[in-house]
C-alpha cells in the first residue's frame, strides 16, 4: 500500500458504524423503523418522517449510475493525481451516495449498474466506492 496523502473522513459518533463498516468491506446503511426508508448520509434522524428510530442494516451494495463527471482540475491539490471520475450511484435500497468510479469515463454510461468495492487507503480507514458491475 503506498503512502495516501487525502485528506480522510473523520468519522463523528453518528457515522461511525458506516466506516466501520467499511473497514469490514460492508456496505451499512440506516434504515427508518418508522417509515422503512433506507437514508444516506448517516444522521441522528430520518429525513423522511423525522423518526428517531434509526437501525443499521447491511446492503446489497448494488447500485446503478445516476450522474457523473470527470473532475481534470480539482478544488485542491490534495486531489490532483487525477483526473477521476466524481459520480452519484443510485443504491439498490433507495438513496444517492456521492463516491468515486475507479473506470475509464469512456466505459461509462448514465444508468449503467455499479458495485461497490472497498479502498483500504491507511490501516484506519476504508474508502467506499465504485465500478462497473
Ligand atoms: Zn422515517
């Protein structure tokens, strides 16, 4: 594993059990007991029905391409080994993550399927993202 320089999430007590997670290479989501909405980003209520009642499940890690765009000139020059693909995937349980493709923009295509994979990028942290199915 080479050096990795980004910066890295900093998970906070609500996220935590989504890195975590993916330190296991397990795509977790929290699920509305209330509504039964899946919700992405991790949050201390539902956005749906404002429930409490929030759960850990595990995901399929399925998902399909929403949108996408090829970032050549990125906001800092911690990101400038690039370009890389910056996309929203479209889970399979419902909600939109922001993540990166690890492909080609030339092998992509709105509304093609994608899953998940898990970049160990340090010892403490795992990174969660995507490619062609
Ligand atoms: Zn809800």
């Amino acid at each position: 594993m080479s050096e990795y320089n980004k910066p890295l999430p900093q998970p906070s007590k609500t996220s935590r059990p989504f890195w975590d997670a993916a330190k296991r290479h397990e795509l977790m989501l929290q699920r509305c007991e209330a509504c039964a909405q899946f919700i992405y980003y991790p949050r201390a209520r539902c956005p749906h029905c404002f429930s409490d009642r929030l759960v850990w499940r595990k995901c399929s890690g399925k998902g399909t391409l929403y949108s996408f765009t090829v970032v050549h000139r990125p906001a800092t020059r911690l990101f400038a080994d690039g370009p890389y693909v910056l996309a929203i995937v479209e889970l399979e349980e419902g909600p939109r993550m922001t993540t990166n493709i690890a492909a080609p923009a030339d092998q992509l295509k709105v509304d093609m399927p994608v899953t998940v994979f898990f970049d160990d990028v340090t010892p403490q942290c795992t990174l969660v993202k995507f490619k062609p199915a």
